[in-house]
C-alpha cells in the first residue's frame, strides 16, 4: 500500500520559470505551466534572488568569475556587463528569497540552469555565452549548503523526467518528515523507499541493506540519521528511461502473476513490456495509471511508493474500504 502525503508540498521556483518576466531582458519561461492539472498537487513559491537584490527590470546580465560556491567562500566575484562588483548584493538577494522560503515552509526548489545566480548545476561564468562550470550559481550553491531536495528546469523536459522528479521529490519530503527513534523506524522507512533506490543506484541500495542490518541494537539516534541523510542523497539521483520502464514492467508483472489485479477496475490501464518502443509519454502515462489503480486498491507500487492526495479522496477510499 502507498504511503500518502495529504498536504500539498510547498514547493519553491525560480520566478522566470513561473511566468513572471523577471529575467535580465525582461522574458520569462511558463515552465511550470506545462504540468497542467498536476500544478494543484503543490503550493509554489517563486523567488527571484536578482530582483531581491535591488537590480530591477531590465537589468544589465550578471557574470561570476568563478563558481557560486567558490563566491560563497570570497574566491569569486559577481560583476554586471561594465564590471561592477554586484557580489554583496546577489549574496543579500539570495538570503532574502531563502527567508521567504522558509516562511513559506518550503524544502524543495525548481532551479533555472545556466544562470548565474540560480544555476544548480551548471553556471556560466565569464561574460561569454559559452562558458560553463559544472558548479552552481551563488543562489543554487546556498540552498545546496541547506541539504533541500533541488530540483533542475531540465526536470519539465518531458513528461517522464518529471515523473521521476515528482515521485523522488514526494519520497524525499515523506522521508525526511518520518520520527526515527528506534532501529525499526529506519528499517520500515527504508523498506517504502528502497525500490526507488534499487532502480536509481542497485550498488548503494545493496550497501544501505547490510549498513542497516549491521546497527547495532538500539542505535544511537546519530547513527540512525546519518543513515537517514545517505538515503535522502540517494533519492536525489534520478533514473533512466530504460530503468524506469523495466521497474514498471516488474511491478505490473508481479502483481498481475500474484492475482492481485483480478477482479480490479483497471479503467484504461495498458502496461507494455519493456520492448514495445514507445514515446516517454506514453510511459509516463503507464506509470500514472499504474500510480492510481495502485492508490485505489492499496497496492504496493514500489517504484512510487510515496504520492500525494487530496485528504478528502483518502477519506473517501479509506471510507469504501470500510463498506468492502
Ligand atoms: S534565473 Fe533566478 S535570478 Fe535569474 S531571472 Fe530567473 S529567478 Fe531571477
């Protein structure tokens, strides 16, 4: 049986990527626009750290000359197009836009790429186009120092990356809000989350199976959430197309051959096998659909384990469940 988040998740997001024109030139990207019905799953809050350092629209583009963790540490510098050191105010844009995030209760941010202030993980540096760093902006590199679950625009690339997002970002959220006391709490936590991980990295998942059988009995509670903090890591990595539609395949295959789908409303319900070639939509739509006959029939979907209804349809299952 799923594990339900009945809260809608607040969620951050680079402004621009929120509709709002708030880029240097005035632009924006409707990014979010493109999850359609799913947006009502989140509560989001865009912050845009330029605007929050007093640069205004329009503005002149900013440039790092190094990464954004490297002008955290005072290695690098932020300058506008004339040279102009702007480093103290980007860094007070940045701290303003975290605090309204915090307020807002927020642990989750979507991230605009390739931009040097909220790039994640890539920023340009340099005044050039071109030039990259792997590191991230000065905003990216300050929520990466809080441990929250970030999330990249390539994420709305298609409708599968963003199921992948979406169900890691529920699991992440529900994980990190679990009471761990005891050696079984860990267990029963990792026990939900531990597809995902088998799915996303097979080698940590094997190693995070013998460290929690190894803890000694009654663990100290440190030992229990440095385990806690690997495994939200780990939830961070996303998967693969091919990883992706063989956990689906598996699952369906499993519950079909233990009977557990007969006599089950499958409404239009059609998982093919990992051969059929078909688009990344068309997958994630099978995933969907396998996420909600699933939630209906509290079955366990491993490779989703965690999903977000509205409290008033859990009532409503959980009451049909009673009359069953
Ligand atoms: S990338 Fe960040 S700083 Fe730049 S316009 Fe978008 S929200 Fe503002």
């Amino acid at each position: 049986m799923a594990e339900t988040i009945t809260i809608r998740p607040p969620v951050g997001v680079s402004a621009c990527l929120f509709d709002c024109p708030v880029r240097y030139n005035a632009k924006r990207f409707d990014a979010v626009g493109k999850l359609g019905r799913e947006r009502a799953g989140f509560i989001f809050t865009p912050v845009c750290p330029e605007c929050m350092a007093g640069l205004g629209v329009p503005r002149e583009p900013i440039h790092l000359t190094g990464s954004g963790q490297e002008v955290l540490a005072g290695a690098a510098a932020v300058r506008d197009r004339h040279g102009h050191d702007v480093t103290e105010r980007i860094i007070a844009g940045c701290e303003a836009s975290i605090g309204a995030l915090e307020r807002a209760g927020v642990r989750a941010v979507i991230l605009k790429e390739e931009s040097p202030t909220c790039g994640l993980f890539k920023a340009r540096i340099g005044k050039k186009r071109r030039e990259q760093v792997t590191g991230s902006g000065v905003f990216g590199a300050m929520l990466r120092n809080k441990g929250w679950f970030l999330i990249p625009d390539k994420a709305f690339d298609s409708a599968l990356t963003w199921w992948d997002w979406r169900r890691r970002l529920h699991a992440w959220l529900w994980l990190s809000d679990r009471p761990l006391q005891t050696n079984g709490e860990l267990t029963d936590a990792w026990h939900v989350v531990k597809f995902i991980v088998q799915e996303t990295d097979r080698p940590f998942a094997d190693e995070t199976g013998r460290a929690l059988a190894g803890l000694p009995k009654n663990a100290p509670r440190e030992l229990l959430e440095v385990q806690r903090v690997k495994i939200l890591h780990a939830l961070e990595r996303p998967t693969t197309r091919a990883r992706a539609t063989q956990a689906l395949w598996k699952t369906y295959a499993n519950l079909k051959n233990h009977g557990k789908l007969d006599g089950v409303d499958l409404h239009d319900l059609t998982v093919n096998s990992p051969e059929v070639r078909r688009n990344v939509s068309a997958i994630a739509a099978e995933l969907t659909a396998l996420e909600r006959v699933a939630f209906e029939n509290d079955l366990l979907f491993g490779t989703s384990p965690v999903i977000f209804r509205d409290a008033r349809r859990v009532r409503a299952r959980e009451a049909e469940t009673i009359e069953k």
